[in-house]
C-alpha cells in the first residue's frame, strides 16, 4: 500500500484527480454565471441584440457563429481561475512530494 501511495504523490495523480474534480464541479455554476450574467452584459456593450452567443456575420449564404466561440473562450478562461485559485487557497498544490 505504500508503493501505492508514493506512485500517487510523486506522479501529481492528486492535482490531476483535483483539477478534474473540480472542473466538472464549477462547470454548471460558470456556465450560468456566462450565459445568464456576462453575455447580455456584453451583448448590450457591443449593441448586439439577444446575447453573445448568438452574434454572427454572413458571407454568401455561410454564417459564422462567433459569438459562441466567444462564449466557450469566456467558460474555458473562468473554469481554469476557479479551479488554479482554488487549488492555490485551499492548498492542495502542496500535496504532491517532489521526486528526490
């Protein structure tokens, strides 16, 4: 069992394990908070009607959607400082034994 145990602290298994844990965890909550709050924040800033999300622009009879892109981008950037933050104040970066 300790084998076991030092195989999951020097390899960083916990970060990886926590981060997953939380990414999953905080997901709902920032995708609420960035489709229900942020968007029509911004959809008003830029003068879009509706929301972010539905932003696009045509060229011949194609339409880019880049107002999702835009959204996913904000997600993916508000996950990743929930979860190095949160990892950071709670302190679980230190978990991990540094190799000798």
């Amino acid at each position: 069992m300790k084998g076991f145990i030092d195989f999951i602290r020097e390899q960083g298994v916990v970060g990886l394990a926590v981060g997953f844990i939380l990414g999953g965890a905080v997901s709902k909550l920032v995708t609420a908070l960035i489709t229900d709050i942020i968007n029509p924040v911004l959809g008003i800033i830029l003068g879009l009607a509706g929301d972010l999300k539905s932003a696009s622009f045509g060229v011949g009879a194609a339409r880019f959607l880049y107002g999702d892109l835009i959204n996913v981008f904000i997600d993916f950037v508000v996950v990743s400082l929930v979860v190095y933050f949160g990892v950071k104040i709670i302190g679980l970066d230190r978990l991990d034994k540094k190799k000798e």
